[in-house]
C-alpha cells in the first residue's frame, strides 16, 4: 500500500497536469450535481473553499449562494488552526501567506450546516487526504461536525489508504462520474 505522501504527489500531479478544457468540463458537471444535492437540504449556514491549484472549481457556486440569505464562509488560516470566516463578497477577500484568498473580516462560526470539502484524494469510506496541514483535522476536533460533503476530480478516488483515527471523513463524496453516500 501506497503511503499518503506517495498518494499526494501522484495525485496533485496528475490534477496540476489537467487540460484546461477538462478542468473546466468536470469542475461544472461536479458543481452542478453540488447544487442539486445541496437544494433537497436544509441549510443556513455553508463552508466551501477557495480553489487552488486546480482543486474543483466551486466559485460559481459561491457566487451564487452569495446571492442568497445563505450565510456563506470561507476557511481562514490564524498559526496553526484554521477558522470559518463569513464572506459577504469576493471583494472582501485578501490573500494569506499560503496566497489562498480569504475572508478578511473576523466574523467566525463554527457551528455551519454544511461543508464542501476539497482534497488531494479520498477514500471510498469517505477518508480524506489533504496538502498534509492537518487544518481541516484540528478544525473538526474543536468544531461540531454536521455534514460534510467531499468534492474531487475521479482520478482523486482511491480505493483505500492508511488512516489515523483522527483523520476527517466525509458523509459524501462528489466527482464528475460518480456521487456516493458514505455510510
């Protein structure tokens, strides 16, 4: 078995090596089947991400949600911990030292309804590895979870991988091909 830095270097060059057209073709029809999932939920609240380095592309969904009475956050890094900062416009957004733009005032939650949740690749089982931070792990263990939906490309689904037992898992995963419930 493949260990997770094995995992994460073939994976994020295999993502950063993307055609441009296919990122764009996947990124909508996974946006796409976000929308139709998140519309059969009851949400005030949601957490997305701002994508990089070709992560799915989810800023017209933020775009939109924006639009509406959905409070909409946005991951904002402080030391080593991560926090939910609520954004109310891209034009409220900074860069960080990682150069990932965010929310730029201090309107924090940690009690949000739902999370879309980006990764390097995930498991069947719902596992997630991620750049290796563990900012979304710490998050959880502090933040109540509710529920969390994982969005990836489908060459970013893995069979499985080793896992810690604080590793996050996700209750479904979306790709371009496939949408699966986690149990």
């Amino acid at each position: 078995m493949m260990t997770k830095k094995e995992i994460r270097d073939i994976i994020l060059k295999k993502r950063l090596d993307l055609e441009q057209e296919k990122y764009e073709k996947y990124s909508q029809r996974i946006v796409e089947k976000l929308r139709n999932q998140i519309k059969k939920m009851e949400f005030d609240s949601i957490a997305l991400y701002y994508p990089i380095s070709k992560e799915v592309d989810v800023l017209p969904l933020i775009e939109e949600l924006l639009k509406t009475q959905k409070k909409v956050y946005l991951p904002k890094v402080l030391g080593k911990q991560m926090k939910m900062g609520r954004v109310k416009r891209f034009d409220r957004l900074i860069k960080s030292k990682f150069n990932i733009p965010e929310p730029i005032d201090d309107e924090f939650s940690s009690k949000i309804d739902l999370y879309i949740i980006p990764a390097i690749a995930y498991d069947f089982n719902g596992y997630r590895i991620g750049y290796g931070g563990g900012y979304y792990d710490r998050y959880f263990i502090q933040s109540p979870k509710s529920y969390l939906i994982g969005v990836v490309f489908n060459f970013q689904l893995i069979s499985s991988f080793p896992t810690h037992s604080n590793d996050l898992k996700v209750d479904f995963i979306i790709t371009e091909k496939n949408e699966i419930e986690i149990k």
